[in-house]
C-alpha cells in the first residue's frame, strides 16, 4: 500500500534492496521473507516499538514483570541438559555494577555459545520472570560494538522493527540508516502532496503542533521519523502523515472508480409508476412504515429515477425493517417494467425471502422465483446454454413475462445462469460476500441499480474504506411494538438456574433458541449441537427440541425451521447458521453457551433473533472467559444492544481483518494507517482525493 510517491517505472525506490551496501543474495532472501524486496520497501518497514538508550534501567532497580532494557557484560555463560540430551538450557549471566541478571533461553542452539561470550557487552529487553535471582527468559539481545554507526543503536530512542531468523535487530536498523542515507532525497511528497500542507516545521515547533494532525512533515522527514525519532511525540506524528497518504491513494482509487463508472454509465428507468404496486402493498402490509423507513425510500427513489445507476448502502440494525424497504425498491423497478434480483448468503436467509415475497408480491401479480444450491423454481426461460445463448434457443432477446423477482444466494452467480432484462440488484447482509461477488451479479445486467444491505452496523471508518463508492443510507429507528430485549452475562456454574427459567418461560407459552459454537465436538473443548441434542431433549422434555446446522440436508433444514415457526418445536438448537434470516417473534430466549467464541456483531446477530414480537425477551450468555478482552468484550454487549456502538467496540478489540476477513473485506493491507483509531484521517482523505479527482479525472 501507498507508495512514496507516484514515481515512475524505474524510480530510484523500486530498485532492489541489493543496491544497498552489505545486502547481498543471503540477506536478501532473509528480508524477502518479512516481504522486503525494494528500497521502498525497507522505508516502509515499520517499527513495532521503540527503545528510550538515552538512559538505562539499573539490574538492581528491575520489577516483576515490568519490561524494560538494561546494559551489562556477561560474566558466565553456560548450556545445562536434562536425560540424554533431550532438553538443553542456555543460560548467560550480566553484571552492570549494581546486581546480576540471568538470562535464559529454553532451547539451546550451538551458536549460543560463541555469541554470548564472556566480557561481551550488551543490551538486554524483557520481563523479569523472578527477581530472587534476578532472571529474564527469552529475552531480546543486542551486543553493544565499537564502530563508527555505533550512535544508531545507543544513546538515543532506538527502533526495533519485525525481524526474521537471521537478521537482527542491529542489522536492520543499519540498512535502514544506509537506505535513509542513500535515498531519502528521493522521497518525494505524492500526487496529493501539492494539495496537503507539507512543509516540515522544526522539531520544537513539531512536537508543540502534535495536536494539529494536518500540519505534517513532508514525506521524507516523516519517514525519517517513523525510524529514528528525536521524541516518542515524533513517531504519532510521522505515523499520521505516512498513514494519510495511504488513506488518500485508496480515496483516489474509490472515487476515480465511481467517477469512471458514473461517465460510461446511463441508468435504467426505475422510480416505478405511479405507486400502483407500493400502494397495495403497503396498505396490505399491515403496519405503517417509519420516518427513517420511509425518509430511505425517497434517497432509494431519486437515485432510481437519476441519470446515473443507483449505488446505495443501506445500513440499519437487527429488526429496524430493512426488508420491507427492499421490497418497496424492488417494486419500484417492477412497476417500471424490469427484473430484480436479491442475493442472501444462506439458504436459510433466501428461502425465508422467498416466502415473504411471495406472499407480499404474488396477489400484486408478480412473479417470485427462487435460485438456490439445493432448491429451483425458475425456468428454462432463465438458463443460458453453453454457446452463451438463452434457451429456448433463438429466442436470445425474450423477457419473461410478467416482471419477476428472483431470489438466491451464490447460486444465482453460476455462468449457466441469466437475468435478462434486469432493472436492480439488491445483495443482503452484504457483509457476507466479497466485492468481487457483487460486481460478478451485477454484470449479468447493464448497469442495473444497486442496493446493498446489512444489519451488521459498519464502524464509520470501514465504512469510508470499503465502501466509500457507495452513498449511505441508515434507518435509525426500530418499527414500535417491539418487546425489550435484556442481556445477561453468565458462568457455566449458573446453567442449572438458566435452564429452569428457560423451562419457565416454555411453559407459558414462548419458544428458545440455544446456540453452540461447534457442530460436531473437537479438541478445543467447545460444545457441539450434534453431541448435546440428546441431552438438550432429556433436559427439556417435555418441550420438544428441534436441530438446525450447516451439514443437514437441505429438506431437514426445512423441516426443522417449519417445525420451529408453526410452535411444533418449542426449542430450537442451532449453530450460529441462525444469526440471519430466522424470524419467529413467540421466540423470545437465546442461550449462547461458549459466548466467547464468537465475535461481538456475531453475538448482536444472534441476539437480534429474539424480541421481535410483543414480548419481553432475554438473551443469555454462558462463558467461562479467562482473557481479560474476552470478559470485555462480553460487558460491551450486556451494557448496550445499540449495534453500532457493538461494531465500534468490535472493531477495536479484533481489527478489520478479523471482523471482516481480509480477503472477504476487500481491505488493503495498511503499513501506517488505523480503522479502529484514524477517522478523522480518512475523512481528510476523502476531501483531499476528491479535490486530486475532480481536477484530474474528466
């Protein structure tokens, strides 16, 4: 990501890293290995932390516990072996003056013993494992020489960047130092950099600045920085500059994108007809819409009916009605005659579309089809031969009459498969899928409308990140009526009062969903569906207890959802399979055993299943979590059931890559930049992108 500038083929920083002096084949291969193969490369190597040399901790004076760096030479040095020479330790011990420290290493290697010699001195980082003697295990080292780059790695703040078996930390910082020496007037500002204030105030002025996060250095002083800092405030803002670039050459991207897409693009007339299917339909909806519903509805409205097809995210929380906003747009490109097509990620979440729909849209006279991998209802009229024409052959240009609404997941994306006459795309839980699956539906048509949903609320800086091609729109207010949902955090000692109030609760009358993290047991000691199903059906009795997860053949998945929603199952035990597209508003109490397992907007999916009727509902989290951000992570959710403020929080404690997967994501890797921390970087970004587009993209 983010190159130093926008250099030509052979600039200067895309020569190997070979052009510096002591890198050779060897040395290169080792820096291959953290992905360094270029000069840019190396500059852009971040450190991931930072040594105060400028003074050193006395060995007397060390903490338990506490990391720190102390200097002092090796006085005894020494492997020590257990039976037959199945276990070696070496140890080395250091005198500063004041005390001595024992350093040891649990795997013993030969070369130990010639590096650690006596009356060597170095410099040692770690956490004292005892202080009675005084011992670090696996400690970082670094031997302190005479030579005349000495002043790079002591008396100073010192970086100590990622490394590789081979290549230590005194060596990378001094190819760092040489390639800075060598090239660092060839780091110029980027494209943007006529456009952002670069000029590199002094250090004095820079630190008192280093609450004003757009007055950067330029380029070449902040790379500078990042590596060898004359202040710890030095590197945040360094950090800041390199990641605004990065942030800008992404803004560029997504906007010259949409700007390309919107001027080759003409958009299809589908603002719809006089309202004379959405009339009908929400007269027989049997509720009214809300503000926020309907405020969308207009955003949906003039984008369909504009010169430019609609790209539109919709976001909005666990039960706030996404689906019948779907299917007001759906109407609108229905009533001005084209197909459209919604797209799920299970088939759960289709086959549940496909009943509502066709019990909303089939009295209206529209056609409702479903495309899935197990379940068929369209025709031949849809299929495409393997010439690339649509059967019935010779009939390559006819539409199927009347306008039809298709319905399916990933199957609805296969080559044999055609959407002819395809007016909008709509994609739910658009989290699901990846940016490559969206473009592949949309261009079985030309240049349909576009509407992507999700009721996992986006944290605000992914959202300018994946998508900042999208406009957004949010509903931000829950249908009235619905029951309160309560949250509550238990250990698995509590179960046995659990399933009695879950008993309770059955016998007047409501229904439950349990969830385990696992479908069949494994040795990471979580619960499984298929092990605890007999239990779950002795515990309950005489409540009958129905089972759902990802292996069952598609028509046991039918009847064990049909068996749930008509009230024959009482209980339904599931894999989180259910986090999307179950609705059954008598369901009314969620247990989640191994609530660690599973993500924060994971659990607010599943959670999001209950309170979706008239009755109060609880959600109960069973975990015996040991880490410390686990038990965070389960507070978050027990205080709030505001999703974004989940996903916020989600975002923070796992990154991007986690919450989202990477690859899923679309999200390029940041050497520099921050999701979880950097909005008001990325909004810079945006703005300054924009002004290098409009003025270069016509």
């Amino acid at each position: 990501m983010a190159a130093l500038q926008t250099p030509p083929a052979k600039s200067p920083l895309a020569q190997p890293v070979t052009a510096l002096w002591g890198v050779g084949p060897e040395r290169a291969a080792q820096l291959a290995r953290l992905d360094i193969r270029t000069i840019e490369d190396l500059l852009l190597h971040k450190p991931r932390r930072y040594e105060d040399r400028r003074k050193f901790l006395a060995i007397a004076d060390l903490k338990l516990k506490e990391a720190t760096t102390v200097r002092g030479k090796i006085v005894a040095a020494g492997v020590k072996r257990w039976r037959k020479g199945e276990r070696a330790l070496f140890e080395c011990i250091l005198d500063d003056g004041t005390a001595r420290l024992h350093c040891r290493w649990w795997q013993a290697y030969p070369w130990m013993e010639e590096y650690y010699t006596v009356g060597r001195e170095f410099l040692v980082f770690g956490r004292p494992e005892s202080l009675r003697p005084r011992t670090m295990d696996h400690a970082e080292t670094e031997p302190i020489e005479s030579g005349e780059d000495e002043f790079i790695h002591v008396n100073r703040l010192v970086p100590i960047h990622a490394l590789t078996d081979g290549l230590t930390a005194r060596v990378m910082r001094t190819l760092v130092w040489r390639a800075l020496e060598k090239f660092e007037n060839q780091i110029v500002d980027p494209q943007v950099g006529r456009v952002t204030p670069c000029a590199p105030p002094p250090a004095t002025e820079r630190r008192a600045r280093s609450d004003a996060p757009y007055h950067f250095p330029t380029r070449a002083n902040a790379v500078h920085m990042i590596h060898f800092p004359e202040e710890l405030t030095d590197v945040e803002i360094a950090r800041q500059r390199l990641a605004l670039d990065e942030f800008v050459e992404l803004q560029i991207q997504i906007q010259q994108r949409r700007k390309n897409f919107e001027s080759k693009s003409k958009a299809l007339p589908c603002s719809g007809e006089n309202n004379r299917l959405i009339k009908p339909f929400l007269m027989a909806l049997g509720f009214k819409l809300t503000g926020a519903q309907t405020n969308v509805l207009r955003e949906i409205r003039a984008d369909m009916g504009s010169a430019h097809p609609m790209r539109r995210l919709l976001q909005g929380d666990v039960g706030s009605g996404k689906t019948a906003v779907a299917a007001c747009a759906a109407l609108m490109a229905l009533e001005s005659g084209f197909n459209v097509v919604l797209m799920a990620p299970t088939e759960i979440l289709a086959e549940q579309h496909f009943s509502n729909f066709q019990k909303w849209l089939e009295p209206l006279g529209v056609k409702v089809e479903l495309q899935t991998g197990s379940r068929k209802t369209v025709g031949d009229e849809w299929r495409v031969t393997s010439g690339g024409k649509r059967t019935p052959s010779g009939h390559a240009t006819r539409h199927p009459s009347p306008v039809t609404l298709i319905i399916g997941t990933h199957a609805l994306l296969t080559s044999g498969f055609d959407l002819p006459n395809l007016g909008l795309v709509i994609i739910d839980e658009q989290h699901k899928f990846g940016v490559a699956q969206r473009e592949q539906l949309v261009r079985k048509g030309n240049y349909p409308h576009l509407l992507v949903m999700t009721a996992t609320p986006i944290p605000r800086t992914l959202g300018l990140t994946l998508y900042g091609d999208l406009d957004v729109s949010m509903i931000d207010e829950l249908p009235p009526g619905r029951g309160q949902v309560k949250t509550f955090v238990r250990t698995s000692d509590k179960l046995p009062k659990v399933w009695e109030f879950i008993r309770q609760r059955l016998a007047e009358g409501r229904q439950a969903y349990v969830v385990y993290p696992r479908v069949e047991e494994n040795a990471d000691g979580l619960k499984a569906v298929t092990k605890e199903f007999e239990n779950l059906k002795k515990l309950l009795a005489p409540f009958h207890v129905g089972l759902l997860h990802g292996r069952l053949a598609a028509r046991d998945k039918d009847e064990a959802m049909a068996a749930f929603r008509t009230n024959t199952a009482r209980v339904l035990l599931a894999t989180s399979l259910i986090e999307v597209g179950v609705d059954v508003p008598n369901a009314t109490v969620m247990l989640i055993e191994n609530a660690e397992a599973f993500g924060l907007a994971q659990l607010h999916q599943l959670r999001g299943r209950i309170g979706r009727g008239a009755h109060e509902s609880y959600c109960i989290l069973i975990a015996d979590a040991k880490s410390a951000e686990s038990r965070q992570r389960l507070r978050v959710l027990e205080a709030t059931g505001d999703g974004f403020r989940i996903a916020e929080a989600d975002l923070k404690l796992r990154g991007p890559g986690e919450l989202l997967g990477q690859q899923q994501s679309g999200l390029p890797r940041f050497r520099f930049g921050d999701l979880t921390t950097d909005l008001d970087l990325i909004r810079k970004a945006r703005d300054l992108a924009a002004q290098v587009v409009e003025k270069h993209v016509k």
